[in-house]
C-alpha cells in the first residue's frame, strides 16, 4: 500500500493521474459566508444587478470562487475620497 503526499497528483482506480478539480461552486449561504455578506444581501443583487457572477443549475444558483474574488477585487479603494468609493 502506498501513501500520497500532498504533493503527488492524485490516481484514479485505474492507476491513470486524474486532472484537477474544476473551479468549486459555492452556495448562496456558502458564497455570503466567504464575503462575509448577508446570504440575503446576495439574494437582492441577483435581483437589482450590482452583485459577483453567479450560475444556475436547474433551481440551484451558485458562485464560482474566482467570480467571488473578482467582484470584491473590483470593489477595492485606496481612500474615502476614490472615485469609487461613492459608487459601491
């Protein structure tokens, strides 16, 4: 039996290194956690816009992790006095 270290590309049953995972997806209570948001005010932004990215699935509607740094990237002012600052 051997043993994987975290460095070592994972195998699957069949001995073949398995690519790695795709980009995860956060829930809307998972994705609000990550931002530190209300679940709620993400909900709001779904509805009037001005809120990251996000999919839906059948009736499951997620945020890529990348769609999360993204828009809070966006968001970032040096001053009070940033163009931006009044915007957000």
């Amino acid at each position: 039996m051997t043993t994987q270290t975290a460095t070592e590309t994972p195998l699957s049953p069949s001995g073949v290194a398995t690519p790695p995972r795709p980009a995860r997806y956060l829930s809307n209570d998972e994705a609000a956690a990550y931002l530190q948001l209300s679940p709620r005010t993400l909900e709001k932004q779904r509805v009037v816009g001005g809120g990251p990215k996000f999919r839906k699935f059948g009736r499951r509607v997620v945020y890529a992790i990348e769609d999360l740094e993204s828009w809070a990237g966006a968001r970032a002012c040096d001053t009070t006095s940033d163009p931006n600052y009044g915007r957000r």
